[in-house]
C-alpha cells in the first residue's frame, strides 16, 4: 500500500509539512518573536488562503506559548513528531508496522524494534498546516458506508487507508474504550487490512479487581507482540521510557496544579500539546524536556504572580478537546483575556511507575494508563466525570464553564443535563457548543466565536 499514490489526498504530506514548519519556526525564538508580532494581526481572526498554512504555529507563538523558552520547547516536541512521521511515510524500512489506537499509552511498544502509527495523529497534524484533507477522507469514509454520526476520528482512521495513505499493518492494538466509534471502526480496519489485532479489555470500575484485571490484559499485549512480531521485549528500554514518563508526569502534574493559582502562569495548551505528542513518542528525552522548559517557565510566573498572558480576565474550565481546525485558544486570550485554567484533556493525573522489576512497570503501567486522558473518564459511570468536574470547581476559581461538545461524542452529550445541573447549583456560567473536533462542515469558526462573544457579554463577563 502506497501512501504517495493518492492524486485527491495529501495527509500525510500535509502533517509532514506542518511538523517541519513547527520545528523551523521554534528553532529560532528570537527571531519568531519578530515574525510573530507581523504576521499575529493577520491570523488572529479568521483563516485566509494567505496565512492557513502558518497560521496554527503564529498563534501557538503569538500568545499564551510567546515565552522564548515556551516557544524553544515547541521545538524540543516536534523533533518527536517529525522523527514519528518520517518513519511511518519510510517505505524503505523492515521493522514491522504496528498501529495503535489514539486512546492507548504506547510505552510497551517503545520497548520494541518497531515502527508505530496512531491512525488518527496524521489528520490532526495536517489540521495545522492548514489542510483539508482530514475533511476529504472524512467525505470518503462516509461514502463507502461509515455513518455521519460517527467519530471524526474513528472516519479519518478508516478514509486514510481507503485512501492508500497509511502503511500496511503487521499488527493493531485498540481497545474496548473510550466509545461504540472507536470500537467498531477498528474492528472495520482489522477486517479491511486482515492484520491480526488485539484489543485491550478495559475495566468498568476502579478498584484492585479493575486494576489487577487490566494488567493481566497487558501481560497478554506483550505476549501476543512477542509471537506476531518475533521479537522480545526489551526490559532495560521499558524501564528507561518509564522513568523518563515519571519526569515528565511530575512536571506536568506540577503545571496542572500552577494552573490554580489567580492569576494563572500557565494555560491547558502546553498540557494539550504533550497530549498530542505522547501519542506519538510518550516517555522519549524530547518529551520529557518539552515538559521541564514549560513546567520552568510557568514556575517563574508563578513566582512573580504573572499570569500566562498580559492580562487575566476571564477563568475558563473546558470540557473536552478544542476544534483542531481553529485555534480558538489565542484568540479567546487575545480578544477576552480568557484563559483555560483546567480541562479533562490535558489534565494529567497518574501513579509513579515502579520500575524496580518487571511485574511492578507493568502493574504501575496498568494504573497510569486507566488515569490517562479520556480513559479515566469514559470506561465508567458518570461519576467519574462528574467528581472530578466538582473538585475543579472547588480549585480552580473559574468563571465559567465551556461544554465543547464533539458531535460523534455521544457519552459526553449524554452528560450534558448533569453537567448544566452542577454548573447551575455552583452559579457558574455555562456554554454549551455543538461542534466537531475535525469537521469544519459541521459548524464554522466563525460561528463559534460568535457563540462565545454572546456568551461573554450576556453573563458580565466581556
């Protein structure tokens, strides 16, 4: 299968050209500085046939992420996004290709000779640099058979091997989380690609019985691995991403707390972003450093009482992934002052790994993948969103609550009535936007920021 075949899509090349530019544009912080200050007036309200292909990386440097170590760190993370695509688009390598769902931390795979590719990473990539290929293989997914409903993310997995832009398979992990689109669209990837698959059993519960249950499911990843790639794992190289993941948590654990502080020195954007790239090399050295600069960065605010941006106005708590097509996070900050000071998707809570021997990394593993981002939340009852949505409540002196609903999430819209009931008896002012993450046909930026401009101004706080 060659991913350069397709004339009518070009995601692949499109993520490659935006992880080149981010890395050009963070190598030299000094002078992005000046570029930024240009270029800034003209990709902060809408996006242009003449600023979409810089645009995400202008308003990354161009506000919240301006520091120069901030934007030095940028840099750092995409050296790990360019090394993960570059492998995935070589076609002249042997190692054996393995994909592995968005949802699922991939230490264990590090400890292989493999190459790896998250199906849905490419479409967002591409996002960045301003193409609409993700929005192509959406239409192509969608006209041989997936349904409108369904994730974007499940479709961009499933049109980019329609579309001959993904690598043949040796082998897939997925998993019984987070949702019915997730499940069933890797089940129609095994069936199209006839690679073998295991999918991970995650807990409903959480409890030792929940715990002990998915690590027996990762004892059975390894040795499944083992047999479909003739390969052992390597102990000593687990052992090592697991300590770099142990520093990178702590930091990052710390910028979530700083996140409490008024004014904040820190956004959810850098938590975002390491989000995005654990996807593609979690516990790496670049990785790790990308969390140290900006964990530095915000301690020194921190220290000073500065907030992350000029001027904080306005506290946002934000439910769910941001529009990868628009940035809205510059613009809120730059029109509104208004700073997302907690999430649920970057907002890391984890265990150490104990990595004195082989039974305590994968016991640990085992707990910090059911705490990542989106598992902890959507394996369970509702009470797991909503306790720890009250705890934000409690912590984070927000202002308001921003309910950016993916339309293929149906767990989350589901949620929705509890939600405005916790927002209601807490007298925090809520949003809730009907949007899709990937999929710009399904409502547009600018009628989004009008939604918010209304928002702000009709609770006094704009």
């Amino acid at each position: 299968m060659n991913i350069h075949s397709s004339e009518n899509f070009s995601i692949s090349r499109a993520a490659l050209r935006a992880s080149s530019m981010g890395s050009l544009f963070s190598r030299y912080p000094r002078a992005l500085g000046w570029v930024k200050r240009l270029m800034l007036p003209l990709a902060l309200e809408k996006e242009t046939a003449f600023n979409r292909h810089f645009r995400f990386f202008i308003l990354m440097a161009g506000y919240a992420m301006s520091n120069t170590e901030d934007i030095r760190a940028l840099g750092v993370l995409s050296r790990d996004f360019q090394d993960y695509l570059e492998n995935v688009i070589d076609e002249t390598s042997d190692k054996p290709m393995v994909w592995s769902e968005w949802n699922l931390s991939n230490e264990i795979l590090r400890a292989f000779d493999v190459r790896q590719y998250v199906p849905e990473t490419f479409a967002v990539v591409a996002q960045m640099a301003g193409s609409d290929a993700a929005v192509d293989i959406i239409e192509l997914a969608e006209e041989e058979g997936m349904a409108p409903e369904h994730c974007s993310a499940a479709k961009t997995a499933v049109g980019a091997l329609l579309a001959n832009e993904a690598p043949k398979p040796d082998v897939i992990i997925s998993s019984s989380h987070p949702c019915d689109s997730v499940t069933s669209s890797y089940q129609a990837l095994q069936y199209m690609t006839k690679a073998p698959m295991f999918v991970v059993d995650t807990p409903y519960w959480d409890d030792d019985q929940s715990f002990k249950h998915y690590e027996n499911n990762l004892w059975d990843l390894v040795a499944f691995l083992e047999t479909n790639l003739n390969q052992k794992l390597d102990w000593d190289k687990l052992r090592e991403v697991c300590e770099n993941v142990n520093i990178t948590n702590h930091y990052l654990q710390e910028l979530s707390e700083m996140s409490r502080a008024v004014p904040s020195p820190t956004s959810v954007e850098p938590l975002l972003l390491h989000w995005l790239g654990r996807m593609a090399a979690f516990g790496s050295p670049n990785g790790m450093k990308f969390a140290e600069l900006v964990h530095n960065g915000a301690k020194e605010r921190l220290k000073k009482k500065q907030s992350i941006i000029s001027e904080e106005k306005i506290r946002m708590i934000w439910y769910d992934v941001p529009l990868v097509f628009a940035p809205l996070f510059p613009w809120l900050e730059k029109k509104f002052g208004a700073v997302v000071v907690s999430d649920f998707m970057g907002r890391i809570q984890t265990v150490p790994i104990d990595t004195s021997s082989k039974e305590t990394m994968i016991r640990d593993l085992a707990r910090t993948h059911l705490y990542c981002t989106m598992v902890r939340h959507t394996r369970g009852p509702a009470e797991f969103y909503m306790e720890e949505f009250q705890k934000i409540i409690e912590e984070y002196s927000g202002d308001c609550f921003i309910f950016m609903g993916h339309q293929g999430c149906k767990g989350g819209w589901a949620l929705r009535k509890l939600f405005r009931d916790v927002c209601r008896d807490a007298r925090l002012p809520s949003l809730f936007v009907s949007s899709d993450i990937f999929d710009k046909r399904h409502v547009t930026e600018e009628e989004v920021k009008r939604q918010f401009e209304d928002f702000f101004r009709s609770n006094g706080l704009a």
